[in-house]
C-alpha cells in the first residue's frame, strides 16, 4: 500500500462515525484531491477499469446482485446508496477508517450487514476483495438499476440518513 493513500485515509483520523456528515464530507474531499493530483475532472469509469476492478451482475426474480472484485493495493471510494441493502465482505481485507478510535482498522471478510441509506465508504484493499451488494429491484438493465440504488449527491439522502440515524439513537440498536 502506498504511503499517499494511507495517509489520505489517516487525514480525517478524528471522525468516529462511519455515517456521519462529516465522514461523508470527508470522502468527498478525498475525491476531489484524487481528481486535483491527476488534473481531472471525473474518475475515469468511476475508477474502476482502469484500476482493475471487475463487476458481475446477476438477476433473479425481485433481486439484483452487484459483485466487485478490488485488486490488492487499490483504493476505492463506493457511491451513495439511495437504499437500505445487504451489504457482503466475501473474501480478502481491507484498511478502513476506524468508526470508534479513529484513525484506520482492519477488516477481514466474511462480513454480512444490512448497509443504510446514505452510506459512502472508502477503503484500501491490502489483499484482493470481493465485495457483493444485493438490492431488490423487478429492473434488469443495470444503468437504470445504478439510477434507482445509487446517487452523486447527498442532499437526496439526506432525509433517510437523518431518519437512520434517529432510529439507532432511539434504541440504541440498529432498526
């Protein structure tokens, strides 16, 4: 891993909620000092190509399946999801942000979680990741299923994350 983007992620080592505003603000950040270094105005196919990184997408009835594959050494920032989905670590590790202590943690798959709206992460794949979301949806063209699940802006949101977050804070669970 390189020391630039370890260093990227550590920049924001004081934010301890993963879905907090200021997390999100923080990704943002990274994105636009990712596209001043290289002197762009948009990540070519969203990063993604051009860094190695596949997707296969799979449909049954009422669900769609999105699979990503990182190489190792990759650092990727994901998109903003409009819905709640399950969210599946498969295989291999990644450097995060630590949501408690701040600064960066480890995570190992398997991971299996209920993923909330709003949601945008940012890792550093320290070994090749799998990574699967699952959305239902009846669609089955992938460009109009990324425009139902997926946004570029946080302000269509918001009014769910804000809603997530009043439902954790209430019981002190997730709902």
């Amino acid at each position: 891993m390189s020391q630039l983007a370890k260093s990227l992620i550590d920049k924001k080592s004081v934010i301890k909620n993963p879905d907090s505003a200021k997390m999100r603000q923080a990704i943002i950040e990274l994105e636009k000092g990712i596209k001043e270094i290289l002197s762009i105005n948009e990540i070519p196919g969203n990063g993604g190509e051009e860094a190695g990184i596949t997707w296969v997408h799979r449909f049954t009835p009422g669900l769609y399946t999105r699979e990503m594959t990182v190489p190792a050494g990759v650092m990727i920032t994901g998109m903003i999801h409009k819905t709640e989905h399950i969210s599946i670590m498969l295989s291999g590790k990644m450097l995060i942000p630590d949501p408690v202590n701040g600064g960066t943690m480890e995570i190992q798959a398997p991971i299996v979680e209920i993923a909330k709206p709003g949601i945008k992460r940012v890792g550093i794949a320290i070994e090749e990741v799998i990574w699967i979301t699952v959305h239902p949806t009846e669609l089955r063209d992938v460009d109009e299923i990324l425009e139902q699940i997926v946004t570029n802006d946080f302000s269509e949101v918001a009014h769910l994350v804000d809603q997530g977050a009043k439902l954790i804070e209430s019981d002190g669970e997730e709902a």
